[in-house]
C-alpha cells in the first residue's frame, strides 16, 4: 500500500482538484447542450486513460479505442442479453476490458516506439473487423446494436440530468485514481522508466510488471467511458471502435498537454468544442484541425496546459522551469 500512498497535504490538492474540476463542468452544463457536455464528459475519461499510458509511460498507441470500443459493445450485449441493470453493464464492460487487456498487454508491452504504436494499431483493427463482419450475428454489425436500460431505484439513466451527474462521478474517479497514482512512488517509477528504462532496470525493479501493469489500467479504464457511451446513446455501432478514433483522442492529448491529466481534461473539451463547433458551421471543419495540429507542433509543443506552466513564472518575473 505504501508504494501507491501519497502525503496528506498532497491529498487536499486533489480534492480541490476535484472540486474545481467538477464546478467547471457543472458550469458547461449551463452554457452547452446537456448532450454536449455528457460527450465531453464520456470522452474526457478517455483522454485520461489514455494521457497514463501516453503522458507518464511515454507509450504512443494506435489501438487505445479497441478497448473502449470493447466496453461499449460488452455493456449494449449485456443490457439485450443479460440484464437491463445499468450497473452490470457497466461492469461487464470494464471486466471484459480488463481481462483483454492483460492478454494483450504480454504481447504489446514487450515492443516500443514504433512496433508499440502499429502493433496496438493491428490489435485495433482486429477489433474493428469482428465488430463489423466477424461476429456480425452477435454485434449486427453495421446496423448496429440497440440497447435499453432500466432504472435502478430513484437513478433513471434515461433521464439525461441523470447520465450526466453520474458520468461526471466517474470522471471524478477516474482523476482522483490516476492523480494518486501518478503522486505516488508508483507514478515515480512510471516517470522514470519513460526516461530511461535500462537505469531503472539497474536499480532492481521488473520494468515489464510494472509497464504491463500501467497498460493494463490505462485500457481498463478505457472501458469505463465506452460503456458509458452504450448506456447513454442505447446504440452501438462499429464507429466506437474504428481505428482512426485513435486519432481524436491523440489530438486531445496535444491541445491540453501529456503527462498532467490537467491537459487531458483541458484538449478533450476543447477537441469536442472544436468538433462540433466547426462542424455546425464549416463543411471541411478538419482542415482547420489540420492546420491547429501544426500550430501546435511548432508552437505549443507542450499543450495548452504546458505553455500556461511556462508563461505563468514569466509573468511574474521568475524563469520557467524546463520539461
């Protein structure tokens, strides 16, 4: 337990993380369409996920939406063919991920860079290809799977409110887990073998346990938004899985800033404002999202959140820290 506690004080900066978190997109809900700011929310916790593995283990992966996608899909079979109980799909949906997950996890954590990358990739479209014409009689496979759920007591997830209380709770979660994960000894470790990983093996730690392990987490918690998606849409269709949504989550990750899970809340939301925005108003919306790619390339290769830590010292007369 102690290689994943954290100090006091380090704790009450969290929960008014949380608080400040949660009070901003309370606030969106105000401004934005509820629908809007429930997909925010959803694609946010994705981002998440995927700014461990990406941001503090430094692992680029093409194949992070399998596991949402998996999650989706678990979830919507088991409200058809289990239970309507939102709950259990829900947890169908993160188990199933989980144990994906550390199957594929042996084989994908023992590559880097590049091969990581194609090899997450290849897993992805494996993935996307049973729920489109593999497995077509159990998924329906364009046409799609209908779902429906029922409500659990006074909790009515039909009811939009509802959904969206409950999604920003496991949003929550989510940051209050990896935030204490990543301030602890364990998220040191991480760091450090994202930095160097033979020194790090020198010192006598098992660095593939404990990059499995991060991989592991990082794709069980990519379940939890996809199945999320299932209850909240009541359909899913090979779209939540297709490979090039890898590339949204990516672009998320460079808007806000990798390896803060600030920056993955802060892209996420500004890539869905962006997305939806855009496409309401200008037919080829992506252009624009190509050219901002190259802005942020050359000019803010931090992140949102990276160039506001560089600019705040600045401000107040102090040098900026380096990283």
């Amino acid at each position: 337990m102690d290689f994943i506690s954290i100090a006091p004080y380090k704790r009450g900066i969290i929960f008014r993380d949380l608080a400040l978190i949660g009070g901003a997109f309370v606030l969106l809900a105000f401004f934005l369409r509820l629908n809007w700011v429930i997909d925010f929310t959803i694609f946010a916790i994705l981002v998440l996920s995927y700014d461990l593995l990406y941001g503090y283990m430094g692992r680029l992966s093409f194949g992070h939406v399998l596991y949402y996608g998996i999650g989706a899909y678990t979830a919507s079979l088991f409200l058809v063919h289990v239970s309507p109980n939102p709950f259990g799909a829900i947890a169908a949906g993160i188990a199933v991920g989980a144990v994906v997950a550390s199957v594929i996890g042996f084989i994908v954590v023992q590559t880097e860079g590049a091969p990581f990358a194609l090899v997450n990739l290849a897993f992805n479209q494996i993935g996307y290809w049973l729920a489109a014409s593999g497995l077509q009689q159990i998924t329906r496979g364009e046409d799609g799977l209908p779902s429906s759920v029922a409500a659990v007591g006074f909790l009515d997830f039909n009811d939009k409110p509802t959904v969206f209380v409950f999604a920003l709770l496991c949003m929550l979660a989510v940051f209050f887990l990896l935030k204490t994960f990543t301030l602890s000894p364990y998220g040191v470790l991480v760091r450090s073998m994202k930095e160097n990983d033979d020194r790090v093996q020198f010192l006598g730690y098992d660095t593939f346990r404990y990059q499995w392990l991060t991989f592991v987490l990082s794709s069980t918690l990519a379940a939890l938004p996809g199945a999320l998606y299932a209850i909240f849409y009541g359909f899913v269709a090979p779209t939540v899985i297709i490979p090039f949504g890898n590339i949204e989550v990516i672009f998320a990750i460079l808007i806000g800033g990798a390896g803060n899970l600030y920056g993955a809340l802060v892209g996420a939301v500004a890539f869905k404002l962006i997305s939806n925005i855009l496409a309401t108003t200008i037919t080829r919306w992506e252009m624009f999202l190509g050219a901002l790619l190259l802005v942020l390339v050359f000019k803010f290769r931090r992140g949102l959140t990276g160039y506001v830590a560089d600019f705040l010292p600045r401000f107040r007369g102090k040098p900026a820290t380096e990283g």
